[in-house]
C-alpha cells in the first residue's frame, strides 16, 4: 500500500484542506467501485455505512473469492460553505483524476464499475471514449482499455433509493457481469 501514500499526501486542489484524502486500504484488486466523493469522517471509500456501500457489500458476500477496491473520483470531501457534502466541482475531479489513474496502475483491476452517470462521462471521457446511457434494465455495455473492463453502471444509492423493488435485478446483473468477465480473461 506504500505505492498509494502519494494520493495521501495530494494537494492538488483546496479539498485536501477538509480531510486527508480516503483510499482503500485493500491492496490488491480485481474489482473496483469507482464513486465520486465521499463523505465526511469516514474511514474508507463507500463505507458500509451508506446506501451505496450497504448495496455493494452484499454484492461483495456473493463473491467471496474475489478481491475488491473502493474508490472515488475525488478523494476528499467537497464541502460547500455551511460544511455540507456537494457535488465536486469539474475542476476538483480532473485535479483529482490523476490519483485514480495511480490506483489503477498500482492495483491493475480486471474490471472497473463506474458508479452513475457523472463517474461514467468522466472516466470514459478521460479514456477517450463516448459515454452511454443505461437504461433502466440493468443490461450494462462493457468497454476495454488497457486491459481494463470498464461498465458504466446506476449508482447503488439511486437504486437503493428509487429502483428499491430491482435490488435484486441490480444485484445479480453486477454479479453476472463479474462472473462473466473474470471467467473470460
């Protein structure tokens, strides 16, 4: 994990000022989770203490011989004026983009889930490649680069506050997805 403490010490952007930025302490990977921020006082990117990471979690159990990563676009808590947690600005996720990038060279995930619409554009703009919509199926595109499986995927916490009744649907497409991807490569 030696080969991460340079995003611990990131000054990039004036987020680094609200907290030290939050990495997995998980040191080797075959499945990311790419969020975008996350909250104040925690300990670990989508903590089980949030929707999102209550949901990926019970992914997790299903697949218990394989290895995980958590992240976020933006290491640090964005927080607007009152110290409450905001969207990042663009500015902080493209300061911030190349500390993912450093995750993914240190860790080399088989796959990486982009975690709703605004992980997704960002990252597949970053690579180069044109972002898409999801659907409301659960029927994910997968696009490679650098031998990297990337699927846009919905944010847990949006389906676990708006698609309540398709957890499960939700949940057995992103465990397909793993199974089928892992066995392929």
């Amino acid at each position: 994990m030696n080969k991460l403490k340079i995003i611990q010490e990131c000054t990039a952007c004036d987020l680094y000022k609200n907290q030290v930025p939050v990495i997995d302490n998980r040191d080797i990977s075959d499945v990311f989770w790419v969020g975008i921020s996350g909250k104040l006082n925690i300990s670990v990117p989508l903590d089980i203490s949030t929707l999102s990471g209550k949901l990926i979690a019970n992914i997790e159990a299903e697949l218990p011989d394989t290895h995980f990563y958590a992240t976020n676009l933006v290491k640090c808590s964005p927080l607007d004026s009152d110290g409450k947690l905001r969207y990042p600005k663009s500015k902080e996720i493209q300061a911030c983009m190349h500390n993912l990038n450093i995750e993914m060279k240190v860790l080399k995930p088989r796959i990486a889930f982009l975690l709703g619409k605004l992980v997704s554009d960002r990252v597949l703009k970053n690579l180069g490649i044109q972002t898409q919509n999801f659907g409301t199926d659960f029927k994910y595109k997968a696009f490679n680069s650098d031998g990297i499986t990337y699927i846009p995927i919905h944010h847990p916490s949006y389906v676990a506050r708006f698609k309540r009744c398709k957890i499960g649907n939700y949940k057995e497409a992103i465990i397909d997805l793993i199974t089928n991807v892992l066995k392929l490569q």
